[in-house]
C-alpha cells in the first residue's frame, strides 16, 4: 500500500486526476470505478478541466458508481446519478450509456443488484476504484461490521454516516436511511485503488486505515491487502499519522528500460511487470517509499 501525503486538498485532486488520466491514455477505454462525495469534487473539476484544455478524451471510456440512495431518483438533487452528471459527466465527452449508476428505484433491488456485478464482470472488470473514506472508515456504503468479502447489495446508513450527509439535504429526516452499494468484495477485485482523504474530521479513519489492524468495524483498512492501493490525503487528513510519508509517488526504473515511471500511475512498463507475468527484469528502486 502506498500512502502519498500532499500539501493541500488541490494537490491531492491533481495528482488523482493524472493517475485517472494516465490510465486513460494508456487504455483508451478503460473501465473506472468512481465516488461521490465532496472528496473526489476537485479530482472530477481537474479532469475537466485536462478534457478541456488537453483533449483527454472520455469516448471509449466506462463508469461504474459505488453506490446510490435508496428511493431517491436519478433527477433528484441529492441522488448519486445526478451528482455524477452534474460534477463530470455533462463536462466530459463520456458517452451517458456507458456510465452506470447502481439504481435504487428498482422494484426488485436484490436482483438489481446481482445485475450490476454482472455488469461490471462483463465490462471486464475495474481498473482503478476512486474511493472516499466516511468518518467512520466506511468505503462506499459499507458501514462498520460490513463483511469483508461483501457485493453489491442494500446497506442500511450508519448514524453517523446520516449525520454526515444531512448537510446535503435540507433536514436529518430527508436523508435516505438505505443505500445500494458495491460491497467490499466487489471493490477489492479492482485492479487499482486510490482512496482519497482531506480535511480533519478524516484523521482518525486514516490513522486506522493506514497504521491500524485490519477491522470489518473500519472497512478501509480492508486497502492494506490490496495488492495496488495508493492512498493520497491532504496534511490534515494525514496530521494523526505517526510516520512519515513521501508527497510523491515512488518512481520506479526498470533496469533494461531508459524510461522511469510511478509506481501508482500504470505506466506500461510498471504495468507490464507487475501483472502476474513473472519477468526476469530485476526492478531497482529509485525512490523509496512507504511500501507496506
Ligand atoms: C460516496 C461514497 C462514500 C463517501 C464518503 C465520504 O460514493 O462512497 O463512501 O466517499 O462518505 O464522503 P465525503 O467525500 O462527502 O466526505
């Protein structure tokens, strides 16, 4: 697991934009897994704004959300569908068809559900899941005590999780109490992980993501056994930690190759070597980080 600890939330943003973006140009139509939240906002403006002024071009790419409210519309202000229109999709070249939202107005929600990782399967998989992280730990909705090997199915909202979202709505009462959301398991076998955390109120949970045991009572720590997981948080969000942590990815050279690379942004040679393919290339470190 590879923790990236940034100045401020703007750089966090970027550097999730350019992994997001270095997947696409390597893999035109690559499939990602993406949040809401007020997290991943800046990340979804910076990759905008590279669609905007460097032509990164969305076309042949896919999109699978987390999660969604229970009973709440897609036109509904607060609905995950809208948001994801609202804060990328309508700004991006994406074709609305293949962007996919789990849909909490189904009349059959278990069956819906059983749909959606089937659709995800034959996608071909994720290839990077953008994750926030809830006060709580909770990754997507999987709120604490979640299994750990959990699919996409309804949650009931933790306490705390409602108390968070309430400031979306105009009252407590308004928030959904259930969520459709992709399970532990589900988001494990993604190929790439990158959760994001800024602002204080984070500390705590990732404190026990990154340093703590691995706990169904604090979902993200469930990241450490990912073979890729890059977390990038802000100084605040990092402020409890108790080791020190780079603000870069570590740059990786494969001896034989002139090019060097990050090892979190799926650069073709990194790629190449570390997928399963056992290579007789030796890889020398060139920065070392945190790995753990
Ligand atoms: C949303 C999601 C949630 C949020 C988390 C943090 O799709 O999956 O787990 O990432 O609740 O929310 P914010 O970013 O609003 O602090």
């Amino acid at each position: 697991m590879e923790v990236i600890v940034k100045n401020t939330y703007e750089e966090m943003s970027a550097l999730a934009a350019r992994i997001i973006a270095e997947l696409i140009h390597r893999k035109p139509n690559c499939i990602l897994g993406l949040a809401t939240g007020s997290t991943p906002v800046g990340t979804y403006k910076a990759l905008i704004r590279l669609h905007k002024n460097e032509g990164l071009d969305f076309s042949k790419v896919t999109t699978f959300n987390l999660d969604e409210y229970v009973g709440l519309s897609p036109d509904h202000d607060q609905s995950y569908r809208y948001f994801m229109n609202d804060n990328l999709f309508n700004h991006i070249n994406i074709k609305k068809s293949n962007t996919h939202v789990p849909d909490g107005m189904a009349e059959d929600i278990p069956a819906a559900c059983e749909a959606y990782e089937r659709k995800i399967k034959k996608a071909g998989g994720l290839d990077i899941q953008l994750l926030g992280i809830g006060g709580n730990g909770h990754i997507a909705f999987n709120e604490p005590g979640s299994s750990l090997g959990s699919r996409t199915r309804v949650k009931t909202l933790d306490d705390q999780t409602i108390q968070d979202n309430a400031r979306f709505f105009k009252s407590i009462d308004e928030v959904p109490r259930y969520a459709v959301t992709m399970g532990i398991g589900t988001i494990m076998e993604a190929r790439q992980l990158i959760l994001l955390a800024n602002k204080e109120n984070k500390a705590d949970a990732i404190l026990k993501t990154v340093e703590g045991p691995i706990t169904a009572m604090v979902p993200a720590t469930i990241v450490q056994l990912h073979p890729r997981a890059t977390i990038i948080t802000d100084k605040a969000a990092a402020s409890k930690l108790t080791r020190e942590y780079p603000e870069e990815p570590r740059v990786l050279k494969l001896k034989h190759h002139e090019e060097s690379c990050c090892a979190s942004t799926d650069s073709p040679s990194y790629a190449k070597a570390s997928e399963g393919r056992p290579r007789k290339r030796t890889v020398r470190r060139e920065k070392v980080g945190n790995r753990r």
